[in-house]
C-alpha cells in the first residue's frame, strides 16, 4: 500500500488564504524576519508550516519529486537558527491579530479575560538538554524532569489566544 503525503490541492489553497488573510508576510516582515537575496523569508516559512499537514520531515521532502523547486536544506536550517529574528514578536503580532479577530466575532456583553498558566513540559526521555530540570508538576503532585511554561493568554470564554509564552527552567536540580 502506497502512501500519498503530499498535501491536497484545496488545503493549500486553504493555507494559501490563511496565510494571505492574516498577512502573514507583513507580520513576518515587522518582526524582522526577513531574507537579503535568494527565496523569500515568507515562502520559507510556508514550506516549513505545511510539513505539519503532511505529515512529513524536511528530508522526505528534499528527497521527493519537487525537490528541484524547493530552497535547499541550509536555506531551511539558516532561516530557523537566525538570531537575529524576532520570532517571539512574530509570536505576539500574529497573536494580536487573532484576537482582533475573535472580537468582531464576540458580543459586546461578554466578559474577556486574561488567563496565566504554568503548564509543565515533561521531558522524561532527555539528559542532556539546555537547561533542563526537575520541576514540580502540580497536576500530578510530583517532581519530573522538564520545564515550567508560563502563558499569559486572552479568552472571551469560549476563545483562547495566548498572548506571550516564557520556557522557565528550576534555579535547583532537585
């Protein structure tokens, strides 16, 4: 049985107006997340988005049929590792825009709030990770290996966006 993983046509252009309803390129663009010379930043990131969807790695899909019409694996690698991109802020401004959003969606009578959670990250699996440790999970009242993800994030009750996001790490090793 062969497997097809290539996305079908309707959910790229679905994609396609996604991505151009929420300007996608401009916020990428205001977060400094932008390419001197060669592929653009914009269709980089598309690329790399649509993987999810399909269920494949960035090496299958160098190694598939429009390998010749895709940017090469140091292209991909280069525009994720780039400190000098603002990916939170990219974060924030999509965020935002979501939220604008849901609030023509909303009555004016309903009540929005502000939601902060400390969500633990498990990583059970890992040793050597940057900064790992172990966190108190107050969901399951014990200590794992992991970290503590603070979300600030906006709900109308029914909708949630989170706002801004901070990976914390445990001054101790306990």
């Amino acid at each position: 049985m062969l497997q097809h993983n290539s996305l079908p046509e309707q959910h790229q252009n679905q994609l396609s107006l996604i991505f151009s309803s929420l300007k996608l390129s401009q916020l990428l663009r205001a977060a400094g997340i932008r390419k001197s010379y060669g592929v653009s930043s914009f269709v980089v990131f598309q690329i790399i988005f649509q993987l999810v969807f399909q269920g494949r790695n960035l090496f299958r899909l160098l190694e598939g049929s429009r390998a010749e019409s895709l940017p090469g694996k140091d292209v991909v690698y280069r525009f994720l590792n780039d400190s000098r991109y603002n990916w939170r802020r990219f974060y924030q401004l999509l965020s935002l825009k979501m939220v604008g959003r849901f609030e023509k969606l909303t009555s004016a009578q309903r009540i929005r709030v502000f939601i902060v959670d400390d969500s633990v990250m498990e990583r059970e699996r890992s040793k050597k990770v940057e900064l790992l440790a172990r966190v108190f999970d107050h969901v399951s009242g014990r200590f794992v290996r992991g970290y503590t993800l603070l979300t600030l994030g906006w709900s109308d009750g029914f909708s949630f966006a989170p706002l801004i996001y901070i990976d914390e790490s445990a001054k101790l090793n306990r």
